[in-house]
C-alpha cells in the first residue's frame, strides 16, 4: 500500500493551499471534499507542476459512513494515509439562541466528529509509515467567543484533542500538530456570515497560502501547537491575563462589528 498524505476540506482555502505545499515538497496527495470539480482542478494544477496527480475523493464528509467510504475508496487504489491532514469545517456568526440549530448541530458534527473519526481511523497506517495527524484549529480555541459560541466551542475541542493526541501517539513515533491561524480571507468569511474587513484584521490576518507553510513546517518539526503570525502570539498571550469578564464583551463587540447578520 503506497502511502499518501490524506487533506480533506481541500477544495480551496487553507486545505488546497496546504495541498499545494505538500505536494511542492513531494508527498503523494488524497485529496478530499464535496466539490469535485474543484479537486479536478487543483489536481491537474498539481500534475501540470511535475508533481504526481493526487487522488481525487468527492466524499461528503457528514455522511455518517465517510470515513469507512474514504477507506475503501484509499484501499481500491492501493494506498493508505501516512498523513491525515483534518481541515474541512465551518463556522457561524450569530447568537447561538438565534441561529438554526440544525445547522449548529451539522457544525459540531463537521468539526468535531469527523476530525476525531479521521485522527482515529487511520492510526494503525499513521504509524506503520511513523507519518502524523494535522488538525487545522483556530485562535478561537483559547478564548471563549460569544457571537460564535459553537464554533469557537468546536475549535477549543480541537486543540484540546489535538494535545492530548500529540502525547498519546508521541511514543509510537506519530506527530499530531494542531495549527491555530488568526484571520484568513478564504470563503470562511462568506459561509459564517461575516464581512471580509481585511482592514480590522489587518494585524493578525495572513494569507492561506502563508498560514499553509507556517504549518507544514511546524508539524513537519514535530510542534504540538502552531500559532501563525507574530501578532496572533502577542494576542494570546494577552487573552492569559485579561479576565474572561474583561475578554467577553470586547469580543462580542468585536464580533457584532464583523456580522452580517445579528
């Protein structure tokens, strides 16, 4: 079974550009999200670079059989994941009282479910190959974040699975990061309900194809966490010793500001 680096959420943002950085650094790619004409695309862009065309899997990832899917489909091919690389997920701006709950629901089991069934279920291949787990968690993980409670719940999940998984694996030769961008202008903005004000985040926002790098290159030395950007680092030093009751409402305000809807 040939070994792949498995990228899901990789139709564009952050996932196609870590897809890109992979494959620049000459891994085999399995490239999975529900667009396929998407994926096409970004693998023929690949195979146009003289790097080999990644595998193509159009999976909808919260279909309860997904990961049993992407295994079988990875098995009929011959290869098997040597990396996991878990970025697809969403977010929603609002009061969570006021949002669709069914859509919040459909968030957590995106962020949360998935991303532990696709670090859990490949672990046997992971570790035959000594390969790793990248799970993509946010600088929402370290605060609480009113006016995206859930999301900002699901990443504090991720990151705190992440760590654990880290140490639990550590010993069996597996590298598990969790990478924690700030800001990134991708369609992240446009599906949780929020403007593209790249001149409020200025500071803090860096490109998907930087926060990509950034990442690779810490999970390829082994970080347990990967913090892009200088200015994200001061930020979350600085939420360690404000106090939740100061933090709260200027991140509510901060987040009102942002939506577009209340």
């Amino acid at each position: 079974m040939k070994p792949v680096t498995l990228i899901t959420g990789a139709s564009a943002g952050i996932g196609a550009e870590l897809a890109r950085v992979f494959a620049a650094r000459g891994h085999d790619l399995a490239l999975v999200a529900r667009r396929a004409e998407r994926l096409t695309a970004l693998a023929d862009e690949i195979a146009a670079a003289g790097k080999p065309r990644p595998t193509v899997l159009s999976v909808d990832l919260t279909r309860r059989d997904a990961a049993a899917a992407i295994a079988d489909e990875l098995a009929a091919r011959a290869v098997e994941p040597r990396i996991v690389v878990n970025n697809a997920g969403f977010g929603l701006a609002g009061n969570a009282a006021a949002l669709d709950r069914h859509e919040q629901l459909a968030m957590i089991d995106l962020n949360v479910r998935v991303l532990t069934e696709l670090s859990l279920a490949f672990v046997d291949s992971i570790v035959r190959h000594r390969g790793g787990i990248l799970n993509v968690a946010s600088v929402a993980a370290f605060m609480p974040g009113p006016g995206l409670a859930v999301y900002y719940a699901t990443k504090a999940y991720v990151l705190s699975f992440s760590e654990a998984l880290h140490r639990e694996l550590l010993p069996r030769g597996v590298k598990v990061t969790a990478l924690c961008p700030g800001p990134v202008p991708t369609e992240f903005q446009a599906r949780a309900g929020l403007r593209d004000d790249r001149a409020q985040t200025a500071l803090l926002s860096l490109s998907a194809e930087r926060v990509a790098r950034i990442g690779y290159d810490g999970f390829m030395r082994g970080k347990r966490v990967v913090v892009p950007g200088t200015g994200n680092r001061i930020a979350l030093l600085l939420t360690r010793v404000v106090p939740n009751a100061v933090l709260l409402p200027l991140l509510q305000r901060a987040t009102r500001y942002a939506a577009r809807r209340p």
